[in-house]
C-alpha cells in the first residue's frame, strides 16, 4: 500500500522536545488514480503521435466562421503543404482549400448536419488543393461541439487522404467499361461458358460460327466442334483435360478446330481461363480464327524444308549477323573441317574475332552492305580448328538489321557465286 505520513514535534517551554505526534493515511487509491491517469495520458500522447505521422489530419474550427482555424495537426504540412501556423493566422482557411466543383455539396452537408442538430458528421469524398497546385481526395469526418448552453461553438474533425482508394475506384471503372467495350467489339469471339453452355457471346461469335446469339445462348459447347481433332483425339476427351487445366489456373493458348453452322471444319486459336461473376465460377473462352494462318505455317514449312536443304548444300560457312556485330546463327562447311561448338560462335561478337584495322573493315563492310544493298567481298585470316587460314567472305544485307556472310576457306577449291 501506498500511504502519506505527517508528523510534528513537540516541545516544552524550554525549547525541549517532548513528544512526537503524527499520522499515516492510505493514499493507495490515489496512487492508482495517478498511474492510470498517466497510463492514460501516455496512450493518448501516442496516438496522437500517430496521427500526426500519417495521412489523418485533425482540425477544429468555428461553427459561425469555418475561417479561423483553432487548431490543425502538424502533419497538415505533409498532406497539403501549408503550415499549422498558415491556418492559425488566417493566410489560408479550411473551406478556400477545398475544390470549387465540390464546395457547394460539401457546404450543403455541413449545413443541414447543423441546421438537423446533428451531433456528428460524414462527408460525402471531396477533393482539397494543395499548396503546390495538385489536388488530393478526402473523406471527412466531423463532430459537433457544443458549450454548457446546447449551443453550438466548434466543429472537430479529420479528414483522411483517400486518394489512392479513389485512382483505384476510377481504374475500375475504368477498366469494367474497357471490359465490355472489348466483349462487344472484340475482334476475337469471345464465349463465356455455364456448365458446358453457352452462357454469353459477342457479335464477332455469331459471325464467326454463323450462328445468331439466341441460337448461341444454351447452346451445348461440344456441338461446335467436330468429334476428332487433328491429333485423332476425341473432342469430347481432349476437351475436358482443356477445361480441367482452366479451373486450376492454367493459362496459355492452344491450337482447336472448331465447327460452323454449315459444317465448315476451321482452325483456332483459344484461350480458356476460369472467370468469377457473383461468387459462380464460369469459363472465358476468346476464339481467333486462324486457318489463313495455318495454311501459311504449312506452307512456309513446305519452304522452310526446301531451304534448309538448299542451304545444307552450300559447301560455305554462313553466318547470320545482327547489325550491331552480334552472331545470330552459324553453319559450319559442307566437310565439317572447320566446325566448333555453337556457343563459341552464337552470341558472340565482331570484337571476339577481329581486331584494329581488319575490325574496322569489316564493319565498313557491314555499313555499306545495308546502305547500298551491294554484296561486299572481304579476305582476311583467323584462326581455325586446322590452325590459321585464309577466309574469303561475301557480306550482304538481309534486312536493315541483319546480314548474312558467306565465307570461303580459301585452302579449299571451291567457288562461291555471290548471292
């Protein structure tokens, strides 16, 4: 226990000492009201800390003239730029700072939250100008105060930076408008599918398939498409696995042949991912038309078999060099006597086999072969799996950026006709 003691001495007329009274008193009680009052004050001295560090602002003005400003937190200068003491005397007032567009809505709130003797107040989101120029959203929160009287003499309150919250409401919107521009006016079709059935479709599906959207809608997906697919897969089988990978978060395009209203078997592109509308799951599937395509993929690799075996049969070292001198691909000679590993060529660069005057002819080379589009003829010597030879090379442009070398070892006799 805590407890206060007095005491006094008493003394005879001889100046003596004769007795020593006193008393003890618990104070126990006030010693806890004491601690808890300290305890007290320490949590509102850290919250208030912590208001001051953040983006929560705390003001106090007067009910009949929002101008003069009683008290505003210090972190005022953090959010708006201005300083306590540019609301205390007045150069700056709370209601001159908030956004003319939103100063009539925000004023009528205030005044039927007063007129309603409404003891607190919630502001509809407004924006305030900062010193620098720059608006920023708040939300504001109010409470009324008022004297022994019932009359109402200040308004407290804080408002909070909300700024963020309100990008990100404005992104989506935003982009929810970009979504359903996008569904509409899609270049791909685009189906959302409900256990199996078409739920939904874009104006592109119905051009694509040849059916109208009220035929689309409940429609079973499997009867757009043949039963095999080109690997000799059941659809019905190839299809679930697709919608499987969709559910577990698989993402990717994969090729599909699809069926149109008159049975015109053509080639797709899909996407499948798994799409949620209200709490139900449901599928998004974007299909692209892409028989043009596929007919060109086997053409070009009807082409790309033919050169390679044209190429195969040139007895000459190629290259395939970027502009900046970078190898991009490499084929040894027909006799393979001067092959190295691929990696000790791809990816390497000019400067890794030449040097002072014959690096910069060689990039002359370059320069002039892309500029002129003539072939140019350079000889040089390097050495090689055989040790150092004699290289004749026939530089031409393949594109701006890209150029191909033909080089000959000049040791073997073999003619290279320029390309």
């Amino acid at each position: 226990m805590w407890v206060l003691e007095r005491g006094v001495l008493l003394k005879n007329d001889d100046g003596k000492p004769i007795r020593l009274a006193g008393s003890i008193t618990d104070i126990t009680r006030l010693k806890n009201i004491e601690s808890e009052t300290r305890t007290t004050y320490n949590i509102l001295l850290e919250e208030r800390n912590m208001f001051m560090q953040g983006s929560v602002v705390i003001a106090r003005v007067k009910a009949d003239d929002t101008s003069k400003v009683a008290y505003i937190s210090e972190n005022v200068s953090n959010v708006l730029g201005y300083s306590v003491e540019d609301f205390l005397n007045g150069t700056v007032t709370y209601d001159s700072l908030i956004y003319p567009d939103d100063m009539k809505n925000h004023l009528k709130e205030r005044l039927e939250a007063l007129d309603r003797n409404a003891i607190h107040i919630e502001y509809s989101p407004y924006r305030m100008i900062r010193k620098n120029g720059t608006h920023l959203w708040v939300k504001d929160f109010a409470s009324i105060i008022r004297n022994e009287k019932n009359e109402i003499t200040d308004i407290l309150g804080y408002f909070i930076d909300i700024t963020e919250q309100k990008n990100t409401e404005k992104i989506l919107v935003e982009s929810q408008a970009k979504y359903f521009s996008l569904f509409k006016n899609a270049s791909d079709a685009i189906i959302i599918v409900d256990n199996d059935k078409v739920f939904d479709c874009n104006e592109k599906t119905e051009t694509l398939f040849g059916y109208s959207r009220e035929e689309l809608i409940g429609m079973e997906m499997i009867n757009l498409s043949p039963e095999l697919q080109p690997s000799g897969t059941p659809t019905a089988e190839k299809r679930q696995r697709k919608i499987e990978d969709a559910y577990n978060g698989v993402k990717g395009t994969f090729y599909w042949q699809y069926k149109k209203k008159d049975g015109t078997i053509f080639d797709s592109e899909i996407s499948l991912t798994k799409l949620e509308i209200q709490d139900k799951q449901y599928l998004h599937a974007s299909i692209r038309d892409i028989s043009d395509r596929k007919r060109i993929e086997r053409s070009l690799k009807e082409s790309e078999q033919k050169y390679k075996a044209l190429l195969d049969a040139i007895p000459d070292l190629l290259f395939i060099v970027d502009k900046n001198g970078t190898y991009e691909y490499f084929k040894p000679d027909i006799y393979h006597e001067l092959e190295v590993p691929i990696d000790e060529v791809i990816g390497k660069k000019l400067e890794d086999f030449f040097t002072g005057e014959m690096l910069t002819k060689v990039k002359k080379c370059f320069n002039n072969a892309i500029e002129n589009n003539e072939v140019q003829v350079i000889e040089y010597s390097l050495k090689s799996p055989k040790g150092p030879r004699s290289f004749e090379a026939r530089i031409s442009a393949i594109d701006k950026e890209h150029l191909l070398m033909l080089v000959r070892d000049k040791a073997q006799n073999v003619k290279v006709e320029p390309s």
